[in-house]
C-alpha cells in the first residue's frame, strides 16, 4: 500500500511560468489537504479537498494559485506566473475521513525554486 | 496567527540524553499531535493527544498536554543520533479541517 505520492519532488520554474504539482493518495482516502512551508518555517495550511470540491481553500492566495481534485486522477495544485516568493516545499496529505482527528500521512513534497 | 510556537528552536545534545522540546498554542483544540521531519523530507506523524488526555507514551516518546496554559510537551528519552530531525507540534484549532504548526524544534543528537 503506497503512501501518498507527490510529484516531482523538485520542480525549477523561471519567473513567470506555470507550475503543477501532483498528489495521489493513499489509497482508500478521498481527502486531500495542501501545505505550503517556507524555509527555517513550519507548515502552513493552504486547501483541502474533497473528491470533485473544494471544502476550505482558507490558507490559498487569493491570486495564481488554484487546487483541483478530479473524480478520477491525482489532485492539482495549479501555480500561474510564479514569482520568486514561490519558492517553497509544498506538502499533501490525505485522510480517510475529515480532519485531522482520522489521522493524517504526508507525502515527501516538492521542492518548487523559481529563479 | 494563529501559529504555535515551540521552544527551544534548536537543541543539541549527545547520544543517550533526554531531549525535551515544548509546545503553546493560543486556540482551543480537539487534538495536539506531533511530528518529525527529517532534513528535506517529508513529515512522520509521532504521536496525537487528545484534548481530555494529559499524557501518552509511545516507545521512547512521551507527550504530555496543559489545555489550561495551552501547552504540550514531548519527551525523548534515551535519545539516539537517528533522532536528529525537526519535530513540530500541530493543533486542529477546535476546528476538523486543518493542522495548525508551530515553528518546530531542530533537534541535534551528537553521537
């Protein structure tokens, strides 16, 4: 039983560009939460998903950035014309049930650098 | 913020010590739960505590948890050189949707 995929684990976009970041996960789960943590900084809470909804997109900038969970597929986290405070290592994780209390599993993260 | 914070930030000791980190929050909350990231990994979930518990073990972890001064405690005990990671405590904030982190504790263990 796999854990929570996350992909690429290193992601370089220039100023400007677009980034994806992927989630698959585990399996059984249908919920889906991403955190965002800066360097020498603890995680921060940006979204959390629900197969096809967006349950609490609270912690996500108003701007460029956008999460999307399809029915079939991992879930997105969609970053448009990244800027160099960007430049973050963002987690995903997935429980069976909501919330925290049922138990969370991280993923490994990706490592975004805009230059 | 809502942000906890832990203390210290940073705490080196050698192989065999206790290493005891500490938690506040400023919310009420359902859970407090810890844990471990290594450096440039993901995070390891260590241990949840329950907002009408007041400690727990889990091998070489113990946690304790004050909700009257909003504040929990983790103990390692007999630390080893594999326990050199950052370990953050992180609250529901009464809510069920979300982890609140603190800031964490850098945990170095000299062999």
């Amino acid at each position: 039983n796999a854990g929570v995929m996350q992909n690429p684990r290193h992601l370089v976009r220039r100023r400007g560009q677009e980034a994806r970041l992927r989630c698959s996960p585990m399996k059984g789960h249908s919920h889906v939460y991403w955190y965002r943590q800066l360097p020498e900084e603890g995680l921060k809470f940006m979204v959390y998903l629900q197969k096809e909804n967006i349950i609490d997109e609270s912690g996500m900038p108003k701007e460029r950035f956008s999460a999307e969970f399809p029915k079939e597929g991992p879930s997105i986290l969609r970053i448009q014309q990244v800027v160099r405070g960007d430049s973050a290592a963002y987690f995903c994780a997935s429980s069976p049930g909501g919330g925290p209390a049922h138990g969370y599993t991280f993923g490994s993260g990706t490592r975004l650098t805009v230059v | 913020s809502q942000q906890g914070e832990e203390d210290p930030q940073a705490l080196s000791i050698q192989e065999g010590e206790n290493a005891t980190m500490n938690c506040s929050y400023k919310t009420s909350i359902n859970n407090l739960q810890w844990y471990r990231q290594n450096s440039g990994r993901g995070l390891v979930h260590l241990i949840l505590i329950r907002s009408n518990e007041r400690e727990k073990h889990s091998g070489r972890l113990r946690v304790t948890l004050d909700t009257s001064k909003k504040s929990s405690s983790l103990l390692i005990t007999a630390s080893r050189a594999a326990d050199t990671a950052s370990y953050f405590c992180a609250t529901d904030g009464g809510a069920t949707n979300k982890l609140i982190f603190g800031t964490g504790t850098l945990l170095a263990v000299q062999p």
